[in-house]
C-alpha cells in the first residue's frame, strides 16, 4: 500500500472526544491545531480526541508515512508533510506513528477517542452555578466528581448526564454532597383513650309449688355487650325465693340448680345498675439521628414468642413478634435547609382481642397466642429544618347499645322494664403523630445530659430514717455534684 492510500484510509478513521490527557504541552483538544515536537521526550505524546470532531497536528520536522493501527476510530490525512488532519470516528483507544522519508519514526502518538463534554459541563455550571461539578469522559460513559450542597443537586447533574449519554447506566455519579447531612427526627405521639360502660336491668326469679311441684322463673341478662355483669354483687335486692346463701355464679340460691329449696316468698327481684369509666393515656417521643440517605430503625418495646412450625423431632419452634413504639425513617437532604423524609412509625400493644387459643393435644394444648393492637402510619413528606408536621391523626367515636328482656313481656308499658336490661358502650379515641427534623452537627461531651446526671444514692439513715430514695443537697455551681464512696470496697455507709 503506498503512503498516500494509507494516509487515505487513516483519515476515514480519526475522530476525537473533548477531553485529552497529555504528557507533553499540547493545545486544549477542542483546540483546532495542535503544535507537537518530535524532538527528544515529545516523540511520545497522548491526547485525547472528540467524537465527530477534527483537529490538526502540526510538526516541526517533515513526514512522509503515518500509521494508525485501528483506522475505524481515527482517520489520519497528510494535507503537508508537518500538517496532519486526524478525525475522530468512534469511541476507543488507538495510536498513530509517524515516520520520515528515510524511514525512521519521529512521532509517537496515543489516542483516546471520547464524547466532548464541554458543552455539559457548560450547561451544569449555568444551571448550578454553586456547585463544584467536573465532567469527564471515560471511553462510552461520564464520570462526575466534584462537590455540590445537597442532594437534590447532584441527582440533578446525574438527570442531565443521563439525557447526554441517552443511557443513565452510562454515568458515574461520584459527587459529594457538602454541608450539614445529619438529620435528627423527633416524633411525638400522643393517645387519648375514654371508655364508658353502663349496665342497668331487673333480674327477676319466681317460684310456687303447684300441687306438689315446685315451678321456678328467673330472668338474667345473657347478652351483654361487656360480658358479664359489671358487677353481681351490685345493684339491690327484694324479698328472697330460697335459704340457700346467694353466690356470685347463683345470686338466687340452688332454686335456678333445681329449686330444692325452703319457699318463704314466692318472687325475688334483683337491680343491676353500675356505670364503668376508663382513661388512657399515652405519649411517645422517640428521637432517631441518621446520614442522609441511611435509614434508622428505633423500638422501645419487646418481642413474645409466636409458634411457628414442629421440626422433624415434633419439638415446636417459635418466632418472636415485635411490639411497642416503633420508628424508621430515611432522610434526603434536597436543599439546603430543606428534607425529605421517608416516615415508618408504629404503636403496638398485647390484647386479648383478637387472641389465637391452641387446641388439640399435644403440650401446646391450650396455649393463648396474644394479639396486636398496631396504631401504624408510613408516609414521605417535605418540611425545613425545624419545621414540623402533623402526619397522622386519627378521631374514633365507637357507641354501642343493647337491650336485653323478656319477649313480649318487655314491650308492656311501665311493667316491661321489669323485664329488661340495657348495655351501653362507648369508646373515643384520639390519636395524632407528629413529625419534627432538624439538620445537626457533632457537639461537645458537656453540651449532653443524661437522666441519671446528678442522681446521688442515698445513705442508709436517710433511706431508713427519712425514707429518701435519692440523696439530697443544695445547688452548688462551684463544685458540681458527683457520685463517689467513702471507702474502696465493701459496704458503704455515708
């Protein structure tokens, strides 16, 4: 092949990205000329190409032959024996030798062939002006370093990356995000909780002997809303159907197990009135620190054990089920001063509503499996820093009734009370969650307290005589407080 279809065919090839490494001073590679010398170290150069773009190499001696050994990335023409086009066809790495008339090699050149960056690089810096963002290529892909002020910047200049290289795969996110990244989250949940029961009735019983045969009647109110009777023991009582001393199973005696019983009056009538009140109250603050973009996990609560399966010996395995407060959240810094928050909290207590009895035979024959009461919220929000938000609430008004009576008899006029018992049930709830996020910095050891600081135990006179459970003393700015024993070892008497 002579030389002139070879510089031909090198320059069908030559493309060059923006960027060029250089180990000799060389132009900028979006620079249209480069001056390069063949003389002494120069005569091994790299530079870097852009894609779809030109550039000339001017030498300082004459060439007659260039080579270059992929000439599908770079095309190489020999306009002048010191003028050279290269052209940059496709990403990849290549290299071009020169050589003079007699033969010899006087230049050595490798070349990286990238995309040009430098209008990216342009446009991040006009869209962020405060960042710190550098650009570069890497064969096919775009590595980002640098540093920028939050989060929301940097997923940013990754989002614009990705619209340049029209595959986000093919960006390399390495930026910093600068600025306070701590967050700390404080949660505050608060529960009301009023019940209300009422039980009003007439319990009735009657007994008369018929020719001989004694014949009973009782009324009793089976269906309540809060089970039994509030109370059996409760309420009053006229005239008496049996000898026999009431219970609380049996408020009339063995006449309702038979009615075997001495007859003094023929009718017994028995008022159930109470009225049962109840107040919770409950109230949460957990507090989490985390970095942003970790999540953090808060229990203060404990687990009980849940059967689970049988293994091959028969032995029963069990898993254990969280309870109590429950908080886990993941914070983004997005602006500064300015969070993003992925919310997870959960209230959980033991009840018996709901509860699971194991039945069959075997050892767990009988077993009572607990059930959860779970007040859960999980949510995203936005707030600034020292910003608060309400993320939940909830407001429950649960009213039942029931009457209970004999039928018919109970729908007479006056007279049907007699035979009928009313259940009420009333049940407000009020529950609300409240969300607070701080950015914070690392402090000082003393800029803490804890709950146990200053606590002094008591000496065993004031425990005894004075029935203190922690020592008393007066404020003394001078010389704070601490803890210490009189002696080295054993019992300590102050």
């Amino acid at each position: 092949m002579s030389s002139r279809s070879l510089f031909l065919a090198l320059a069908l090839t030559l493309a060059a990205p923006a960027a060029f490494a250089q180990t000799a001073p060389v132009n900028d590679a979006g620079a249209r000329v480069m001056q390069i010398s063949t003389r002494g170290a120069s005569s091994h150069q790299r530079i870097t190409l852009s894609l779809d773009k030109a550039a000339v190499v001017q030498l300082d001696a004459d060439a007659r032959d260039v080579l270059v050994s992929n000439p599908e990335l770079v095309d190489a023409v020999v306009r002048t024996p010191r003028r050279i086009f290269l052209l940059a066809t496709k990403v990849g790495q290549t290299n071009a030798f020169f050589f003079d008339a007699a033969g010899k090699q006087i230049l050595t050149l490798d070349i990286r062939v990238e995309k040009d960056v430098v209008d990216l690089a342009g446009l991040m810096k006009a869209s962020m002006p405060n960042s710190a963002i550098s650009v570069q290529a890497l064969n096919d892909n775009v590595v980002l370093t640098g540093s920028v002020t939050s989060a929301l910047e940097s997923s940013r200049a990754a989002d614009l990356a990705a619209k340049f290289t029209g595959d986000p795969k093919k960006v390399i996110n390495m930026i910093g995000v600068g600025g306070n990244q701590q967050v700390m989250l404080k949660v505050r949940i608060a529960e009301m909780d009023r019940n209300i029961a009422k039980q009003f009735g007439v319990n009735l019983a009657a007994a008369k002997i018929v020719g001989g045969m004694p014949l009973a009647y009782s009324t009793a109110n089976q269906f309540n809303l809060v089970g039994q009777a509030l109370s059996d023991l409760s309420g009053a009582q006229v005239g008496q159907v049996c000898n026999s001393q009431s219970t609380n199973s049996n408020p009339f005696g063995t006449l309702l197990n038979g009615g075997n019983c001495q007859i003094k009056n023929n009718v017994q009538g028995q008022l159930q009135a109470l009225e049962r009140v109840g107040l919770v109250h409950m109230l949460a603050e957990p507090n989490l620190t985390a970095v942003t973009g970790e999540t953090a996990k808060f229990l203060a609560g404990g687990e009980f054990p849940v059967p689970a399966s049988r293994d091959r010996d028969g032995n029963i395995t069990v898993e254990f089920k969280q309870f109590g407060v429950g908080l886990s959240f993941t914070p983004v810094v997005i602006a500064p001063g300015r969070i993003s928050l992925q919310l997870s909290s959960e209230v959980s207590e033991l009840s018996n509503t709901g509860a699971f009895t194991l039945s069959g035979s075997g050892v767990a024959q009988g077993l009572t499996i607990p059930a959860l009461t779970v007040r859960r919220t999980q949510t995203t929000v936005e707030l600034p820093s020292g910003g608060s938000f309400a993320v939940a609430g909830l407001m429950q008004h649960n009213t039942k009734q029931v009457i209970d009576g004999f039928p018919g008899v109970k729908d007479l006029p006056v007279l049907g009370a007699l035979f009928r018992s009313r259940d009420f049930a009333d049940d407000q709830t009020e529950l609300v969650v409240l969300v607070s996020a701080y950015l914070v910095e690392p402090n000082t050891e003393t800029a803490f307290a804890a709950p146990t600081d200053g606590f002094v135990a008591p000496s065993d006179p004031e425990t005894l005589l004075l029935g203190r459970l922690n020592a008393t003393y007066k404020k003394n700015d001078d010389k704070p407080l601490a803890p210490r024993a009189s002696a080295p070892v054993g019992f300590v008497v102050r």
